[in-house]
C-alpha cells in the first residue's frame, strides 16, 4: 500500500513521521515544492530572525532521515493535480500512484498590491528565504514599514525593533489582534510594541506616500489556503479542504491538514480552519493513523504561542472578539492569566509570561469553569 503525502512543510513532515514511528512499512512518498526538507516557520519571525537561534532548530529532522526511514523525499517538486478515482497525483516530475492521499499544501501571504505596484522593495514572512530577506534588511536606522498587526506584523516588528531599525506599524482595525483577542487584551500589546518604540498606527488604511520612505515594507496581511489542487480534484471546499471529524476530505481515500484545513470539530460541534503551529502536528499525527487505516476523530482544541520582546503567551481555546474577558493577575505588568466567557462558560484562555498556567488554562477550556482568582 502506498501513501502519498502532498506539501512537506510541518504537517507532511510530522505525518512520515508517525506513520513511521507507528509501525507503518508500506511506501510513503513526500512531495514538497520547496528545497529545504520540512521546517518548523515560528523560528523564521523569532529566534532564528532575531539571530538568536540557528537555522538547525526549525528543521523537523535532519535530511538524512528521510531515506535512513524508506521515506520518499521527493524536494523542488509542486503536485500539479490529482486523479481522485485513479488515484494518482501528477508532479511536475512525473506520477506517483496512492492508496490513500494526504494534502497538506498549507497557506501562502496575502499580496499587498499596494506595495508592490509602488515599488518599494516588498517583502512576505513565510519560507527560510523571506526570514533571510528581512534579516539582512533590519538594521540600525533602517526604515522599515510593516502593513498589518496581526501575528506575522508583530513578531516582525519585535525583531526589526531588536535589530535597532526604525518601525512604523499599519493596522486598519482600532488595535492590533482585535478581532482575535478583543479590546482588553489587545490594548496590552498596542502598549507593548509602543513601549519599545514602535511607531503604530491604528485605524489606518496605509497610502502609497506611507510606502514610499521606506527601506522595505512587510506584509502581514494575512494569507490564504493553498486549495487549488483540492478543488480542481473536484473535492469540497470552503474556506479551505472540507474535512470530517477524522480529517478525511469529501473522497474517501483523500485526507488534509494543517492551515488548508477546514475541519468539523467535534467537541466544538462547528468548522474551524485553524492557522497554527500545534495544529499542523497534531492533526497531522491523527491523519497518519486514520491513512493507515485508524478512525480517530481530532479533537484537540486550538492552541498557539508567541513570543515578542520580553512578553511570551500561549493560548488555549477559539475564543472571539465579543467574549467577555476576565483577568487573573497584572495585566499592565504583563504577567496574567485571561479567560474569553461566552454564556457564563470559558471559552478559550491564555497568559502572558505565566509559564506555569499551561495545564491549569487546558483545565478551565476543557471544563468551562472559571477558576477563582
Ligand atoms: C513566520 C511564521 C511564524 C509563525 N509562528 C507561529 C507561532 O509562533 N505559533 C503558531 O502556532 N503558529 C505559527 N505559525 C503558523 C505555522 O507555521 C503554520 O500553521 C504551519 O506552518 C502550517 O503547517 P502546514 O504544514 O499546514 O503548512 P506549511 O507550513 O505552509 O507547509 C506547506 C508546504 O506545502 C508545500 N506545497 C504547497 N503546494 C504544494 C504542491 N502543489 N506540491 C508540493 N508542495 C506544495 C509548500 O511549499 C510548503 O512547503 C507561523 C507561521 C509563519 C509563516
């Protein structure tokens, strides 16, 4: 039996990886566009661009793992269809016949037209080569303009700031982060960027003269699932690969994973397509089993971290903008715990520089119950 794997970024990575580590020894194949093996991208907007860390760190094993565990590392090679009822993908190296399909062809960033149609050197933070980029652009007294203060802005901002460049910050919304973790929390890394000199502006839309000082612009507009391949094999698709519980697709034989997932989740009883680190592995671990034949539902809840000058948070949950928010701790020093209710129950929490909150926030989500103070 053959298992072919489609995108070897993290989640095609850590799926070779379990079926491997769980006995598996029919062949898998893993087909990935890019030249590195599969890497871990949070290093590329912190320790690895800040030059803390060494590349090493990001990479999910070392090349030679591949062959030394009869994985078929096929690098520089795009997937360019899928024959659902031949089963068979069609590569731009050849054909590779499956019994069961994995896609995990993640999530590419959102142009900024706007930039680029001005002129100004341009940049995007997803691969090695983006991190690199704006390694050697960040610098003292550079001027560097970051369009969008979501995740990617932020933690691209924290590291220019580091490297001693001048930053100004464009969001359209009233904060950074609003719509993920509404005003309270918000607030907190608006002060946060400010305190360390960047220069936000909120509740404006950038303008082509805002562009044109600068050094490099960096989009963090968001990005966008890699879908195309899923849809033109005919399979259903909404805001990313429609999967069950199980991570299957609307083919029987054809799972997906990761940032172009748009799963059922069965403890939250609705879809959630979920852009994360813990989740391209996790789902990725279940999808193995359920390829070599397991029925294992996922059900973890969303979880994700980041790190920014001296603030590092993990959150726990799918909480919203319009959730009530109750503060445990200092949230002006940075040191709290959050919880998001909805309907008297929580929803999703987090903290800040709170390292041992970790178990206790999965506690309250998996109960709802708040914990006292
Ligand atoms: C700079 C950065 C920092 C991040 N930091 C955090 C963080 O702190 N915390 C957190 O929780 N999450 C973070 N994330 C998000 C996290 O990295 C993603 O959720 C995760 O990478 C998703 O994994 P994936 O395997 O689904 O997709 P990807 O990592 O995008 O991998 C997909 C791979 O598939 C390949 N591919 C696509 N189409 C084809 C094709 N047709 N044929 C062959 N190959 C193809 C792509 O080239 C790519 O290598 C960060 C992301 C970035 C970019």
């Amino acid at each position: 039996m053959a298992i072919v794997i489609v995108g070897a970024g993290l989640a095609g990575g850590t799926a070779a990886t379990e079926l491997r580590e769980h006995g598996y020894d029919g062949r898998v194949v893993l087909i990935g566009a890019e030249e590195h093996p599969p890497y871990e991208r949070p290093p590329l907007s912190k320790g690895y661009l800040l030059g803390n860390d060494p590349l090493d760190v990001a990479f999910v094993h070392p090349r030679e793992w591949y062959a030394d565990h009869d994985v078929e590392l096929r690098l520089g090679v795009r997937a360019t269809a899928v024959d659902v009822s031949a089963r068979v993908v069609r590569t731009t190296a050849g054909e590779e016949s499956f019994d069961a399909l994995l896609l995990a062809t993640g999530a590419e960033p959102r142009r900024l037209a706007l930039a680029e149609e001005t002129g100004v050197p341009t940049a995007y933070l997803r691969t090695i080569e983006d991190s690199d980029r704006l390694k050697a652009a960040f610098g003292a007294g550079r001027r560097i303009v970051i369009v969008g203060a979501g995740w990617i802005g932020l933690e691209a901002a924290a590291a220019a700031r580091a490297a001693g460049s001048d930053v100004t910050v464009f969001e359209t919304a009233e904060l950074p982060l609003l719509r993920v973790l509404g005003p309270t929390v918000a607030g907190m890394f608006a002060g946060l960027h400010r305190e360390h000199g960047v220069d936000l502006r909120l509740g404006t839309s950038v303008t082509a003269a805002d562009l044109a000082a600068a050094d490099l612009v960096v989009a963090g507009v968001g990005v966008s699932p890699r879908v195309e391949l899923a849809s033109e094999a005919g399979l259903a698709v909404e805001d990313g690969v429609l999967v069950d519980a199980r991570l299957r697709t609307s083919s029987p034989s054809v799972f997906a994973v990761g940032d172009i997932a748009n799963h059922d989740h069965p403890v939250l009883g609705r879809r959630i397509r979920v852009e994360h680190w813990d989740t391209a592995i996790n789902q990725a671990k279940v999808a193995a089993h359920n390829l070599a034949g397991g029925d294992e539902l996922y059900e973890a809840m969303p979880y994700f971290f980041t790190d920014q000058y001296d603030l590092g948070m993990e959150y726990v949950g799918h909480g919203g903008a319009d959730d009530e928010v109750v503060v445990h701790g200092d949230l002006e020093g940075r040191v709290f715990r959050a919880f998001w209710m909805r309907e008297g129950r929580v929803v999703a929490a987090m903290h800040a520089n709170d390292w041992d909150a970790t178990d206790d926030l999965r506690a309250a989500v998996a109960s709802g119950e708040l914990p006292t103070g």
